[in-house]
C-alpha cells in the first residue's frame, strides 16, 4: 500500500447538532508522533451511534471501525503501512489508576464517558478538518468516515483471515456482549442464563454463554425474528414476551418453571429499556447474577425484594474489555469457527444508505447492520 498525499480529501458522516447528519467531505492531514491513520474499510451501526446524533455539537459519527493502516507518526511500532487493524473506541493510557488496576475499559485520562465525550484521547486538533475547521470525532475514533487519524493506542492488528465486516463490529457489540458473560460475570461451565433482549448485543451474550459452556440460555424478546436469530446462535430456549408485560415479570416466572423453580444463575439486561432495568433480578435464583449489559443510565426505582437473597446486580461497561488481551481471543475464536460474527452482519451498506442503516436497525431488522468503503 503506497503512503497516500497529504491532505487528503476523503468522506465523513457527521452529527448536524440538530439531531441529524450530514455525509460531507472532510480533509484529513497526517499523524503527529504516536498516531495513526486509519483507511477505514468498514464501520458497524450501533444504537450508540444513533444516540450520538444528539450530543451537543458536531462529531464524526462511528465507533466501530477496521480498516488498513495508511500511515503511521513517529513512535509507533505495533502496526505498520499496510496492516490490517482494529478500532478500539475505550481508549486505555495505560498508565492512570483505573487502567493500572486492570481497568483499561474505565481508563481515567482517555475513555471518560459522559453524553458529551471530551476530546482528552483525541489525535492532534488539526488532524480532521469539516468546512475548514477542526471537527471531533466520536469516541475519539470516528469510523463513519473514509479516514480516521487516531492515537495508537486505539489500533490493534487482525491476527486471522476476516473481512473487515465482520471484523468491525467485535469493537463494541460482540466484545460487549461476550466481556459481560466471560470477564464480567465470569459464567460457570453448566450453569443456566437468561438474556434480555436478543439484538446485536444480546446474541454476543448468548454467544459468550454457549461458548463459556453453558448448560441453558434462555432468550427473551418481544420479537419472534430475534428469537429466532437466538436460537441460531446458541440459545437453547425462547420466551416470547408481551410489551405488557410489566418488569418483565411474567417471563420470569417462565424462566422459573424453566430452571426448576428457583430461577436461573445469571441474567444479562440487553434491551436498552429504562423499565427494564431491573428486570434480570426477577430472573436469577437466590445468590444469582444479574448483569446491566445494555448501559441504562436514566433513573429508575428499584424493589430491594427483588434482591432478596444474596443477589448480585454488576452493571459493567464494554465488558470489562482489555483490548490487547480480549481482541486477540475473539479473533482466535471466530478463526477455530467458535465465534458467529459473518452470520451476524444481516446487510450491508454504502455511507450514502446510513439513514437506511439506522432505519433498519430501529426497526429490529437486523442482527448487524454494517457500512462498508470502497
């Protein structure tokens, strides 16, 4: 891959700050010392992706991303010209408290999470340019977009023969999934879960769980079409739910009946719904986990019966993921044909058909949905 001219005049989706986009040029100037820039092959569209178009200001939407590597800045020896490379949008410094103790996911200099992400793990300001100005990239990243210069510390490289697809979407919803059963609540080989929700998140948890060596999942949807994409990819039961249903309470005395009366083991929210924040505590026996897989950050009231007796409620993010342990092992799985991720991609889309990606996925029509670059 020959180094490109500078600048370069590539493509970008970028929040109108009116709760839109628009898909327009951007110019894109070389990495600074400890930097990369990122030809981006494909980019997955993620709810979070959808949520961002109400941030306030103007962001380079995306943060699911693989691509090649198009040039490097002084400094970085992981990766070179030509490399196959992963997006990893929590960012770790390696050197704060948080990512000393293990925690790269809740790094506390780089991957602050808020509504509006500030810009501390961002490539040099000059780096993107919209309209003639500066402009930030989501997450740092912004893998909407035919180019992303990013510090180093997001790129990872492909270790196996994947397309750039499937190989987008482990940096956030197969990794979350897969982390909150395998790194979070740390599964046991047998036990039963429950999974909330079978969206592209959910069926990353059930991926997780029948990896891990689970003896029963459960899947739980308003939607047959999800139910049934579960059942594909490892659930061994489904529960049809009524949007009536309230707290889901209902399907957790189906989950009873399924688990000998008492519940199952563990249970992961993965619907995204405020209401059903909650929810997986009804489904988990005494001294049972429940896990907050989907992000839920609204208030909502709780019944501490539900607690009752010796439950644990863990609410991690992005499943406590380490990406230079955690991306080499869910490339090695999708290699020994372990982990789903070509099935998951139901459709792909040019970046002029976004609007019709995030329509779709709305709409439940897809596991994944997933934009792919010329």
């Amino acid at each position: 891959m020959p180094s490109p001219q500078f600048p370069i005049k590539g493509r970008a989706a970028i929040s109108d700050n009116a709760g839109s986009f628009v898909i327009e040029e951007i110019e894109v100037h070389p990495p600074a010392a400890g930097e990369v820039l990122v030809a981006i092959r494909a980019s997955g569209v993620c709810h979070t992706d959808h949520d961002s178009l109400k941030w306030d200001g103007h962001y380079v939407l995306g943060h699911e991303g693989a691509g090649v590597v198009a040039a490097v800045g002084d400094g970085v020896s992981h990766v070179k010209l030509g490399d196959a490379v992963l997006l990893n949008w929590a960012i770790p410094c390696k050197t704060c408290f948080q990512c000393q103790e293990g925690n790269q996911n809740i790094c506390e200099r780089y991957n602050q999470v808020t509504a509006n992400p500030p810009d501390h793990g961002a490539a040099h300001a000059g780096a993107t340019l919209w309209r003639g100005q500066p402009v930030k990239r989501s997450f740092n990243i912004g893998t909407l977009s035919t180019h992303a210069v990013v510090r180093a510390e997001a790129v990872l490289p492909i270790t196996v023969d994947i397309p750039f697809s499937s190989a987008c979407i482990i940096g956030c919803g197969v990794m979350t999934g897969y982390g909150s059963v395998v790194n979070a609540a740390r599964l046991v080989p047998g036990s039963s879960a429950v999974v909330l929700g079978t969206g592209g998140v959910g069926l990353n948890v059930i991926q997780g769980a029948r990896i891990s060596g689970a003896g029963k999942i459960i899947a739980i949807d308003v939607n047959q079409q999800r139910l049934d994409m579960a059942m594909r990819f490892g659930a061994t039961h489904q529960i049809l739910a009524s949007r009536d249903d309230v707290g889901l309470m209902k399907a957790a005395e189906a989950v009873k009946q399924l688990c000998g009366g008492r519940g199952a083991d563990y249970a992961f929210e993965c619907t995204g719904v405020p209401a059903l924040g909650a929810a997986p505590l009804a489904m988990v026996r005494s001294a049972g986990t429940a896990v907050q897989v989907s992000g839920i950050e609204q208030t909502i009231e709780i019944d501490m019966n539900l607690f009752e007796w010796d439950k644990v409620y863990i609410n991690p993010l992005y499943g406590k993921c380490r990406p230079e342990r955690d991306f080499p092992r869910l490339l090695e799985l999708y290699d020994r044909g372990l982990l789903k991720l070509d099935e998951m991609v139901t459709r792909t889309y040019a970046l002029d058909d976004l609007q019709q990606a995030f329509d779709d996925m709305l709409a439940g029509r897809n596991a994944k949905g997933v934009i792919v670059f010329e």
